[in-house]
C-alpha cells in the first residue's frame, strides 16, 4: 500500500520496525489518506505521520533506526514521561515528519485542565481523540484500518461528530480545532455535535474548582486555545474558520465581546498589510483585550502592543482637523507608542486615518534637515540646548507636510 506524498519504501519499514509490537498509524494521516489529501504538517509543510505504539515508543524508534538507511535519521526528540518521539528522516531525498506516542488512555478529573494519562492500548488511544474522522488508524502489520467510531462514515456524510458526550466541556479548545477542520474540508457539525456545543457554552465559563474566581480559565486551557488560534490564524483559511467558530458561538471563550465583534475580518485584512500579527488583530475585539491576552498567555511583544494600542486610542482625537501635523507628529511619537502602536490604531480603525497613515509613511522618517554633528562645528555646545534646536528644525520642516 502507497500513501500519497511519502516515499513507497518508508511504509515497508516502519512495518519492519514493527515486528515484535502493534504500530499503527493514527489521527489526521489516516483521515487524509481517506479523503485522498497529502498530509502535511502546519507549520513546515512537509508529509507527518502519527504512529502509536502499544508499548514503549523509545523501543520502537530504536529498532526503526537500526533499520533506516546511513544519515536518514536526521532529528530525534524524546519528550514527556511517556517518551512521546519525534523525528526527521530522509528517504529517497523526501523529508518527513514521524511523531511516535505510546498508546494511552485520559481521563479529565476537572474539566479543561489537563488530563490523567496512563498507559493503554489502541482503542483507548483512538477513544480520547477529538471527532470520529480523527479515531481511525491503520495497523502497519495488517493494513487493516480500525474505525472503532464511525469515522468512515462521517467522512462520507462530510460531518463533524465528537467521540463522548462531555467532549467540549473535558477540552474546550475542541471546538476551535473543529473550526479548522470545517474550514479547510467543508464539513458541518453533527447535530448531536451542535446540541453539546450549545449546552457547554451556555453554561460557560464554569468554576473549574470551588472556590475559584468566577470565569477564571486554567493556565493549561489558556495555553492550548492560543495554541489552536494561532494555528487557525496562520495556517487555515482563517475567515472561513473564524466565521464558523462564531457561528456556533465559539468565540465566547475567549471573550463575550470577541462573540459579538463583526470587525475581526477588517482588522485581521489590515493587520496583514501593516505586519501586526493577526492574534493582536483578533484580541483587539474584546471587551477587554489585556485580560484575554494573559488568559491566554500572548508573548510579550504581542501583549505590550496591546498596551501600547489602547494607550494610542485613548489619546488619539475623535476628529484631529485641528491639530498641525507638528501637534501629530507630538501627539503619536509621546509615551512610546512607536509604530506599531500606530499601525494597530489603523487596522482597529481608531481615529482619523489620513494622519495615522501619514505619520506611519512618512512623517516619522524626516528629520531636522541638520545633524548635531554640524549643528555643533556652527558652535552650539551638547546638551539640550543641541536638542531643542533639532526638535525646533524638525518641527519647521514637519510644517511644511499637508495632512
């Protein structure tokens, strides 16, 4: 059996690899090869494969590379305390990406905090998956391909069926991946699928442990939601996903305003061309964008231009027809907004555009049409007074700009 996008000969050994344990390939490999797609990983475009071993990975990785041809294995991480694998290797000059996981079962003891994993087999493995077209693996030793759930069919009737009726509330960030996935294949939602979403997100966002603040998102939930957005954001069709994930109320998770925000898709067109990143665009919809920004722990850069921006916008005049381009120049270039800042303003369309632009294109790239050095050799000593002056030659020169 060939795979479209892979090497004919890499199938034949992982099988090899394979003799003395059950390997399988699972999740989105499978599901492609069904709908006849190239598997590709998101953010490196090359072929990925997901492999479950029932047993130990480490054991399984070792046999494959006393197998692979000199200088094929290129890479080889081991992560976690179950010995998740990833590796590079090069066959016939084609690079792929194989992630080999130990089987394992999951239970979720608080809703969207991480879940309890434990060592299992296959089944249990495809049962903690996310939808049903995602729970199929093909066993390298048979090649028979396991649909314990149904995914066959759901790929057929192109639809979106979880696997357990407490799936969204056990992992939230489900529902963004779901968003993908429709996005880039054209599916729908289940109707039991839809009835869950709605009754998770109505009663959202819950306690996640008594005592805790009200709305409060676990830090491990925080991390995977900007995970998947930002893989929503940079590597899907993202109009068409975030269209769906707000259709089906889904942007409530981050935050009730982001839900009822119908400017996203400008701010986001805006952003690309003024290269702010398209998750500060997004946030910029919700009622309060800091808060969302540390639930979801943005990197730093991304939340100080968040902080910049609203400073900008509190600054900024409804109208500015009376403000000089010098009063402009004073007004953007005070407190450290920077450029960024500004470009934020222009893609949330905060304020008057024409000066913002302006600003942005031009008037922050002139300067006094003397330097300090000859300002200095016509006897002005350093100092402030050596400031000023150029302050005062810029400013004359900003004067003579149209807004």
């Amino acid at each position: 059996m060939d795979i479209p996008g892979l090497p004919p000969s890499l199938l034949g050994l992982l099988s090899a690899a394979a003799a003395d344990c059950r390997v399988a390939l699972v999740g989105g490999a499978v599901r492609d090869l069904l709908l006849h797609r190239v598997h590709n990983d998101p953010w490196r475009g090359l072929p990925d494969l997901d492999l479950v071993v029932e047993g130990r990975a480490s054991a399984f990785v070792g046999r494959l590379a006393q197998l692979l041809p000199a200088e094929a294995l290129r890479a080889a991480r081991e992560h976690g305390a179950f010995g998740t694998v990833e590796l590079e290797v090069v066959i016939a000059g084609q690079p792929v990406l194989l992630d080999v996981a130990s089987a394992r079962a999951e239970t979720y003891p608080v809703p969207a905090e991480n879940p309890r994993v434990t060592l299992g087999g296959l089944a249990d493995d495809l049962a903690r998956r996310d939808f049903s077209i995602n729970a199929m693996a093909l066993d390298l030793a048979s090649g028979e391909l396991l649909d314990p759930h149904g995914g066959q069919l759901d790929l057929q009737q192109r639809r979106l069926r979880l696997l357990h009726a407490a799936s969204i509330r056990d992992d939230p960030t489900r529902l963004v991946r779901g968003a993908r996935y429709a996005a880039r294949l054209g599916f729908s939602l289940a109707d039991d699928a839809q009835a869950q979403v709605r009754a998770t997100l109505a009663a959202w966002p819950w306690p996640w442990r008594p005592g805790d603040p009200p709305g409060q998102v676990p830090a491990a939930l925080g991390t995977r939601l900007r995970m998947e957005l930002e893989l929503l954001l940079e590597r899907e069709p993202w109009s068409a996903a975030l269209t769906v994930l707000q259709g089906w109320g889904g942007l409530a998770l981050l935050d009730p305003g982001l839900q009822d925000d119908r400017r996203w898709r400008r701010r986001i067109l805006w952003a690309a061309r003024l290269d702010v990143p398209p998750m500060v665009a997004l946030l910029a919809g919700a009622r309060d964008p800091l808060a969302v920004a540390e639930r979801l722990q943005l990197p730093h850069r991304q939340h100080r231009l968040l902080t910049r921006w609203l400073a900008l916008r509190s600054a900024l005049p409804a109208r500015g027809d009376h403000l000089s381009v010098p009063a402009w120049c004073a007004l953007l270039e005070a407190h450290g907004h920077g450029p960024e800042a500004v470009a934020m303003a222009l893609a949330a369309g905060d304020g008057p555009r024409r000066p913002l632009l302006r600003w942005l294109l031009r008037w922050r790239q002139l300067r006094s049409p003397l330097s300090a050095r000859e300002l200095i050799a016509r006897g002005l000593p350093p100092g402030p007074a050596l400031g000023a002056e150029l302050n005062r030659l810029r400013a004359e020169c900003l004067a003579q700009e149209r807004l």
